[in-house]
C-alpha cells in the first residue's frame, strides 16, 4: 500500500505513540481522521493547531471512543466525507500505573478497573465493528491495534511496578481480536497487532510513572529488557509503517516491540556435561 492520498484513522492521536504515528502518516501524505476527547484539551487544541492549515484537510471529531452512538456518529461523518477507510490505528488505550495510582480498592479508583477495560478493549472493539464496512470500501486496508506486552507480563516481577491488573486483562484480550477480525476482514482487510513494551511516552523516561521510580527500580526494569533500554516512539512508527506499507502478505499477526522485555526474565544456562 502507498500512503500518500490514502485516508487513515488515528484514535489516541493528542500524546506519545499516537501523536508520533499521526504526524508521521500527514508527512507521508495521509488524509487524517483524528477523534478528539476531554481528557487532553491542551493536547487537543495542539494537535489541531499544528495539522489544520494541512493540504490534506484532515478531520477532526469529538467522539467518546467508549460510547457506541458516538462511534457510529464518527463513522457516519467519514463516510459522508470521505467514502472509504484505508487505514486503522486502533491504538486507545487507558492504564492505570500501580506506582502512581495504587490499588484499586482505593476510593479514588473505584472507577479505575472499568475505565481501563472500556477504553482499551470495548472501544477499540466499537471502532473496528463500527469502521468495518468502510474498510472494506477500499481496495485494499491495514488496521493495526496497538497493544502492551502488559497482556503477556501480567503484573508480575518488575513489571509490575507499571501495569495494573486491569490494564494487563486487557491487553490480553486483544490478541482474540486481532486474529478474529483478520479472518473476518480478510482478504481484503489486513488486521495486526503491534504490542509495544517501555516506550519512552509509554510506561517509558517521559512518563509520570517512570519519573515515580527509585533508580533502583529502573535499573531493574532496564536489565529486564535485553537491549538495556526504553524504546522510542520513532521506533514503533517505523514498525507501523512497515505493516501498512511492506507487509501484503501479513495479517492476524502481533510483532512485539518491547526491546526483548518479555524474554528479559530467563537467563540460557551453559550446556551441561550431559551423564552418557
């Protein structure tokens, strides 16, 4: 797939990996369709600033992500203007760090648990369902879902210091999506799930969480992942661009980009001797 004239919908586009994804299909040519929520105003405000003088007159829509009839609203408006979907990050998501939020059976987390699941598994469910139909408009559509290893982690071992239990449930629900709605989309519709570890925007050095942490505690989340290091967002647009554009022949699959995080834990011991 070519990405210039091509239209893309980017959920999760005011912060981090979704920002850097977003800016990054806009360079190579990309019609943007960008939800907007409450939570990040500012973010928001500055997302529409810097794409709205664009030649590729991107749109813009307030949308709860997490509501159905605004799900279809939204669909409703690109189908009006636009026709079609080439493009799908399914990349919303919520979690609650355990470093920063504590438990859940803390008052100010009463409504923590349900948050994390209606917003990084129902809602991404909503919009897949909801933009099916116009991606299978186009000749040809990559949808990626953009997860976290905290579905293969859990909260267990230093992981646990950044992914709640929620957040981690999650997670590990949406690799059933993904291969369910390869096989439903396809041949047509490729669907892949990219599932990032500690990224720097992302349970990663510029985040609250990570700012919460002894040096201890980062020294153990850096020697648990063999490459001794946060990754970047730049790193996982270059994945994401290599779905879209490179991968014809890929669908149903999850790449991880977690800088080997998730085989970080065991060490490969010396062959033995052996007794024969």
């Amino acid at each position: 797939m070519k990405f210039k004239n091509k239209t893309a919908l980017v959920t999760g586009a005011t912060r981090g990996i979704g920002l850097a994804i977003a800016k990054s299909l806009a360079a190579k040519g990309c019609r943007l369709i960008l939800p907007l929520y409450d939570d990040w105003p500012d973010a928001s405000k500055a997302l529409q600033e810097k794409l709205s003088c664009s030649k590729q007159k991107h749109i813009f829509i307030q949308t709860d992500l997490r509501n159905r009839n605004d799900v279809n609203t939204m669909v409703s408006i690109i189908q009006e203007k636009v026709g079609s979907l080439d493009i799908l990050i399914n990349n919303i998501e919520r979690g609650g760090m355990p470093v920063v939020h504590g438990s859940y059976n803390q008052e100010i987390n009463r409504d923590q648990w349900q948050l994390e699941l209606d917003t990084t598994l129902l809602a991404k469910k909503l919009i897949f369902e909801a933009c099916l139909p116009l991606l299978k408009e186009a000749e040809q559509a990559s949808v990626i879902n953009i997860s976290s290893i905290a579905g293969l982690t859990g909260r267990t071992g230093p992981a646990g210091l950044l992914f709640s239990d929620g957040y981690a449930a999650a997670n590990r629900g949406i690799a059933s999506f993904t291969e369910n709605w390869a096989r439903i989309g396809a041949p047509s519709v490729r669907v892949n799930e990219l599932m990032v570890g500690l990224i720097d925007t992302r349970h990663g050095k510029k985040t609250r969480g990570w700012q919460t942490l002894t040096s201890k505690q980062k020294k153990q989340l850096l020697g648990h992942t063999l490459l001794g290091r946060t990754g970047t967002p730049k790193e996982v647009v270059k994945t994401v661009h290599f779905l879209i554009s490179n991968a014809d022949y890929i669908t149903g699959t999850v790449i991880r980009v977690d800088g080997g995080f998730v085989l970080g834990g065991e060490e490969v011991p010396p062959m033995p001797d052996g007794i024969i």
